[in-house]
C-alpha cells in the first residue's frame, strides 16, 4: 500500500470509528467559536476515555482552560493523549497522519523533558495573526509575517527547520535580510536551538507563562498527592481542586501527568481513583 491510499485509509478509518465519540463532541466546534460549550463543563471523569485521537483532540480543545493573563489559542499535550486512547501506537499514527495532511502543528517544548505541544493548524494562524498586530505598525519589514504563514508553515511540516533552508522557503515571498529573521524570533515564532545556532525550533507566541506554569503545576498536583496518607484521591474531588501556581487547570496537568506514566488510576466502587505511580 502507498503512502497517498495509506492515508486516505486512516482518514475513512478515523471518520467511521466511533460514532459515540461523535456523539460526544458534535458541538464542539461552535462552542470554540465563540458559543456556549456543552463539552467545557464535562468532568474529567465523563470525558477521560475515547476511542479515536481526533475526538480526543477535539474534547480537549474545547476543555482547554481560560487564561486570563495571556492571550493563547488551545492546545494539547502528546502525553494528554496517551491518557485518554489506550493504544499508543494508534495515537502515534493517527497524529503524524493529521501533520501531513496539515491539520496540526507539533512544537518541541523547552521543559527538559520529552514534551511536544500539538495545535490545530488553524489556532496557531490565529495566535500568530493576534501576536503579529503590534509588529505592523512598527516595523517595515512586516511583510514577513505573511510571507512565514504562506510558504514556511504550510511547506515544513517538522517541528524544526535550519536557517538555509528558513532563508529559500521565505524567499518565496520576497527578498530576505536578517532583519526579517529577528522579527520573526522576536515576535515568537521561532527560536534558536541551543545545540546548534543554525536550526530554529518553530514556536507558539505568547507561550513563556504557560511554559513555567505547566512545569510548576507537575510538582503541585504530584506534591498535593505525595502528601497524603496512601497517595492517591478520589478523581471527582481532586478535579475540582485549584492549583496555585499554574494558569492551567487540573484537569490538564491530570491528563498531562496520566499520560506520562506519573500518576495512574483505578476503576473502584465509587468511582475513579487516581494515585502517585511507584513503577
């Protein structure tokens, strides 16, 4: 099987799995537009599980918390969603499906740990658009901006690229100078790699808050845990808990912490407990 009917096969495959999670997450859509979300208020509990990555992304999207301090478009961990599709592997392939066809945008987090931030294609035009006003007023080389959505996002799909090839893909639009490359890191959009000063990892604007706030609130919730008698909490209780040094809420660092194997959960009698991972 080619790559073209490999791909058409896990897009039919991906649309016919589970009308259930349909069902669940029909609304979505009109919700993040700007209307009222059923899907917001679910509790973790009634939304942990689904068959399907794309429903899962679409249910976490619209649960995605409100943060008041910095303007930012929703998006999802990796690790989100191994806690809530039990197969991996199908969650790996479903993702680098939806990259190729240019459905999402995978960013490489700056944690100090395998953490990779994915954003639907659309949100992160959005949060480029919202944090590029101010730049073009100010700048004459603005230009840039549309010249990076045009032929940059839409032509590498990799969460990094080099400065060349950076510097031919913009050329696409216009004449290129290092101002423009400034302009683009200052405004966030890329960032230079450490290792190497030649390759930029893309970015999401606006993001720094959110970066410490997701590292502060792991050691919170795993430290509100740790600190009880036998470790764990029931999960309806513990979801409604607010943390104090994230802007994130619960709910995400619960599915984020999940996922990455820290916490695991139990079906009992009375629901669903969560506790601290001894493996």
């Amino acid at each position: 099987m080619d790559a073209a009917t490999a791909s058409k096969s896990d897009s039919r495959k991906r649309k016919g799995r589970s009308e259930d999670d349909d069902n669940r997450v029909e609304n979505n859509q009109s919700g993040i537009d700007g209307g009222d979300d059923p899907d917001r208020d679910l509790s973790l509990e009634d939304s942990l599980m689904f068959n399907d990555t794309i429903i899962a992304l679409r249910m976490m999207r619209a649960q995605f918390p409100k943060i008041e301090k910095v303007s930012l478009q929703p998006f999802v961990l990796r690790s989100q969603l191994y806690s809530s599709v039990k197969d991996r592997t199908q969650v790996d392939r479903e993702l680098e499906s939806l990259r190729r066809e240019r459905v999402l945008r995978f960013f490489k987090l700056n944690t100090g740990q395998d953490d990779h931030a994915i954003m639907f294609l659309d949100d992160y035009i959005a949060q480029i658009d919202h944090v590029i006003k101010k730049f073009e007023s100010e700048e004459e080389d603005d230009a840039v901006f549309d010249w990076f959505k045009s032929h940059v996002i839409m032509s590498k799909l990799e969460p990094n690229i080099g400065h060349q090839e950076l510097c031919v893909l913009l050329s696409a639009g216009g004449k290129v100078k290092d101002g423009h490359i400034s302009l683009l890191m200052n405004a966030g959009v890329l960032t230079r790699q450490l290792i190497d000063p030649d390759m930029y990892w893309f970015a999401i604007p606006n993001f720094g808050l959110i970066l410490k706030g997701l590292s502060q609130g792991r050691k919170e919730l795993l430290s509100l845990l740790s600190r009880r008698k036998y470790k764990e909490m029931m999960l309806a209780p513990l979801e409604k808990k607010r943390l104090r040094f994230s802007p994130l809420d619960m709910r995400f660092h619960l599915r984020d912490l999940i996922g990455s194997g820290q916490l695991k959960t139990a079906q009992t009698p009375s629901g669903i407990v969560v506790r601290v991972s001894t493996d």
